[in-house]
C-alpha cells in the first residue's frame, strides 16, 4: 500500500502524457523530479515515525525494519519513472535483464542469510556478528536482500536517469497529478480486492485460532496455484499500458484493441485450460496437507480470467481520460469483496473467498466494458470471444464429468490431454486466417 502511495498514478500519467506529444525530456525530468522530492519527504516521515509504526505491526523491539522497509519503497518508487522509460520507448531485453539481475542477487543473499548465516551463527556462538544475527527474526533479515535488489536495480537504471536535471513544469506537473492521482484510489482498491480474503478469513473463520490459521494457509497455497494465469496477466500489463496509449492516436485503433482483446482471451483460456485439466500435476508444488483447498482453484482461475478482461477493458476509459470511472469501478469491486467475505466466510469458510474474488471480478469486468463502450467505442468481436469462453467452461465442465467416474490417473491425463488440444483445434480452425498472416509460424500454417 505504501508503494502505492509513493507512486501516486506518476508512472501511468507518464505513459499518457508520452503518448499525447508532450516533450519527452521535460515530461521525464518532471515526473521524476517530483517523485523524487515526495520520494524523500515521505520518506522522513516514515523513519521519523518508525517507532509508533512499529508498536502498530508489534514490531516494538525493531523500528529499524520500518526504516529498512521504507529504503526498499524509496528506491521502488525512484526506479518507477525508468521503467516506465524502458516500457514506452519498446525495450523489454533491458527491462527483463534488470528485473531478473535483482531477483538473482535477492536469491543469492537471502540464501547466504538463512543458510551460511545460521551455520555461522552454530560455529561462533560468541562474536557481535552472531549476536547481531540471532537478534533479528528471519523475516526482519529478509528484508536486507531487498534493500540490496531494490539499489542495484535503481544502479543498473543508470541509463535512463544519468542526464537528469532537476526541474519541475508546474503546469505539467498539473496534469499529472489529474490523471495520475485516481490511481491512488485504484491501486488501494486493488490491493483490497487481492489480499483483505485472506485476513477476512482469518478474523471471520468459525473455528479456533488455530484452525483459521490453518485455513488461511491452505487457501494461500491453492491460490499460488492459480498464479500461473496471473502470469500473462501481468505480461499483459507491463506491455499494454503503452501501447494502448501509443496506439491511441492512430486511425484504426479501436480495431486494433479488438483484436488485441480476442488474441488475448484466447490466451487466458489456454491457460486456464492448461492449469484446470491438469490440476492433479499441478498440485504436487503444494505440500499435500494443502490439497484439501484445491476446489478453490478453478474458480480462482476463472476470477483471473474476468481479472485479465478487464485490465484490457479499462484501456478505453484511460484513453478517453475517465480515471474516476476506474475509480468507481475499484470502489465498487471493494464493497463486493468486503461484503460477500463478511456475510459468508463463517458458513462456507476459504469457498467465500473464492466467490468473493469470482464476483468481484466478474463486476468490475462488465462494468469496464459498459463505461468504456459509452465513452470510447470499440467494436470487439463479441460472439466470438464469448464462444471461447463458453467453450473453456464446458471443456472443464466434461473434464470434471470425466475424473469423478475413474480414480485412474491415465484416464484423467488422457482426458485433460484431449480436451486441451480440442479447444486448440477450434482457435486454429476459426483463427486460421489471420494465423497465416503470422511472422515465422505463419508460413508454417499456410
């Protein structure tokens, strides 16, 4: 929530703004600039206050963890506006090489503090080193390899930040913040749609202590399950950002996010198909004392699904400057999540929270699509999208029909393996036209 209130909506005004012609060198030195003097005061504040902070996370005996944790927020929030450089300017190679050149060195030093540090620690029962190691919790000390990741990442963005000049436009500066303050409200929206079933489930579990515990960490398992679709999800929205605010001043715009949104349905079917129909292999990355939560998956998977649609829906209402429809729109799906998990988690437990999401998504899904028709009109290929998913729906409906008549794991993989390539089949039979007109695979198929 923190990053999110550091950020404030700069870095999809910036992408906004690049597309609407302004200059390019004024609008980085600006948008930077101020996230940079924010960046700093809002900072002090949180180190300042470190000790309140931490009595309110029973942290009392570390406020040193606030101030680590706001040097990993300040150093996110500096590197947001070079990102957002690289993904508007079409340079993933670079994005991709710095992102992963951060996760490697966290990897590195996480293992060298739990592993070489505990042997360390066993070996010199006396050193300051020692004592020092044994006074912070492994969570605590896990925020050092963060702190590390966040500065090299924002180092390796030299790049794109070394001719920078301090300077703000404040007329620019003023609509920025226009556009960009909303997504304040969207992203904590967000972040309550995404996180409050968990600890809802917690607070609101009927049972003891222990067993709501317990719930929570089974639901939380199944629903890392269901990140495999969140992956092109997230694909998705590194790249589509820009290029839906690129795009935007071309003439045939509105077909190309049509075609965009079917392509990407498409997608997100076979990813559902792909996790759903195997779900039985899948499981095994889950310890088994978690499989008890694996009804929950499918309808996490499909709450994904309405999850991505609308994150391609929502493109025509930030072209058409209607941020406080998105607003409203995360306010809304907020209500549906608070409400659903408070009335129903005592009786059907993580099955609400599952619901809850599904239903929220779904809302806000269709709702993206009714504003954004009324404001920016875009002809999608309606029939057809639907058919996909209707589709999706009935293939996993078979294959359950399927596995609930055999305890024989071949069958259930045959069926899986059958019903998968069938739904493949149908996209290349009706989609063979334009897979023709593919680079590299296209002659393939002609």
């Amino acid at each position: 929530m923190a990053n999110i209130v550091f950020t404030y909506g700069m870095e999809t005004a910036y992408f906004r703004f690049s597309a609407k012609k302004e200059n390019k060198e004024e609008l980085f030195r600006t948008s930077f600039s101020t996230l940079l003097l924010s960046t700093i005061v809002l900072s002090a504040l949180f180190i300042l206050f470190r000790h309140p902070i931490a009595s309110l996370l029973a942290q009392e005996a570390h406020p040193e963890y606030i101030t680590w944790a706001v040097i990993i927020i300040a150093f996110d929030t500096l590197s947001a506006i070079p990102f957002a450089k690289l993904r508007q300017e079409g340079r993933p190679r670079k994005y991709a090489a710095i992102k992963v050149s951060g996760i490697v060195l966290n990897l590195i030093l996480t293992v060298t503090l739990l592993y070489a540090g505990q042997q360390y620690a066993d070996a010199n029962s006396n050193t300051e080193l020692t004592l020092w190691y044994k006074s912070h919790s492994k969570g605590g000390l896990l925020l050092l390899p963060n702190i590390a990741q966040s500065i090299l990442t924002f180092v390796l963005l030299y790049g794109e930040w070394k001719g920078f000049r301090f300077g703000i436009d404040k007329d620019l500066l003023t609509k920025l913040w226009r556009f960009g303050s909303p997504m304040i409200i969207v992203g904590l929206g967000g972040m309550v749609n995404e996180t409050l079933d968990r600890v809802m489930l917690n607070e609101f579990y009927d049972g003891t202590e222990q067993a709501a515990k317990a719930a929570v960490g089974v639901y939380g398992a199944n629903y890392r399950i269901a990140i495999f679709i969140s992956l092109f999800i997230q694909a998705f929205k590194m790249s589509a950002e820009p290029f839906f605010f690129k795009q935007a001043k071309e003439k045939n715009a509105p077909a190309t996010y049509a075609m965009v949104m079917k392509w990407f349905v498409i997608t997100l079917c076979i990813a559902f198909l792909f996790t759903a129909l195997f779900l039985d292999f899948w499981k095994h990355f889950i310890a088994p004392s978690y499989w008890s939560g694996l009804k929950v998956v499918p309808l996490l998977l499909l709450a994904n699904v309405c999850l991505g649609i609308y994150y391609n829906l929502i493109a025509a209402l930030k072209i058409s400057d209607n941020m406080d429809k998105i607003t409203y729109i995360t306010i809304i799906g907020a209500i549906i999540t608070l409400l659903i998990n408070f009335s129903f988690i005592p009786q059907f437990g993580m099955m609400a929270c599952a619901w809850a999401t599904l239903i929220c998504y779904f809302t806000m899904m269709v709702l993206a699509y009714t504003w954004g028709q009324k404001f920016y009109h875009i002809k999608y290929p309606r029939r057809r999208i639907i058919t996909y998913l209707l589709v999706m729906l009935v293939i996993y409906g078979a294959h359950t029909l399927v596995i609930q008549d055999t305890n024989a794991l071949w069958a259930e993989w045959l069926s899986g393996v059958v019903l998968f390539f069938s739904f493949l089949f149908l996209v290349f039979y009706l989609e063979k036209e334009q897979l023709k007109r593919l680079p590299i695979i296209g002659k393939y198929i002609a």
